[in-house]
C-alpha cells in the first residue's frame, strides 16, 4: 500500500465513526472522511461475532489486499474504516474486493483515470 498509513488509534476510529459518512452492503461497512492528507489512512475492524481469531485475521488479510489490488482507482485524502460484517465469513477475495468496489462507488470517491490517445 503506497499512498496508505494504517488507523491504529482508537481516538481516531471514534473520530471517523461520530463524524464519517458510512454505506453498508451484505459484507462489508465503509466509514468515509476527510483528512487532509496527501495520503489515505485505512482502519479494519473485524468483531468476535464474524469468528474466532483465524477467521477475523483472514478477513482482514483479505480487506487489505482488495484494498491493495484497487487502491489506485481511490482518492488521495481520505480516512477510511472498513468493518467487516458477519457474511464476510467464508468469503473469497474476489467477493470482498467485489464489495469493497462497490462500497467505493457508492462513497464516490473512486479516481476517474484518464485514457490519452
């Protein structure tokens, strides 16, 4: 992850969740804000009700390199949290990059990448 710190702060965590804007789709919730960074920071949280520590680990690996795969097609600026939901179980990495674009998307802050001829 080039452009990309990692959250780790719980102050910063309960910044984002009481201020970002937030979208949810079957596996994944996105929290979204401004930072004022030339850099994003990318926080992942995955509860004990997804599963045991071998399950939320995995999740995560998988969050982050979803992440990694299309994070040139994000924004620069940002904060995001990404939370995995319960049906995040047993997933493949193409469904949560899958739903990770589509959280994008709905968040808007996908970079339009110019094509010169």
């Amino acid at each position: 992850m080039k452009q990309t710190q990692s959250l780790k702060k719980n102050s910063d965590f309960r910044e984002i969740y009481r201020t970002g804007k937030s979208f949810a789709n079957k596996y994944l919730v996105m929290y979204v804000k401004k930072n004022g960074l030339a850099e994003n920071r990318l926080g992942i949280s995955v509860s004990k009700k997804v599963g045991n520590s071998v399950v939320r680990h995995r999740i995560t690996r998988l969050i982050r390199e979803s992440y990694r795969l299309s994070e040139e097609k994000i924004k620069n600026g940002l904060d995001i949290i990404v939370i995995a939901r319960v049906g995040a179980k047993g997933r493949s990495c193409s469904e949560i990059e899958s739903a990770l674009m589509h959280l994008v998307m709905l968040h808007k802050i996908e970079q339009r990448i110019e094509v010169s001829d």
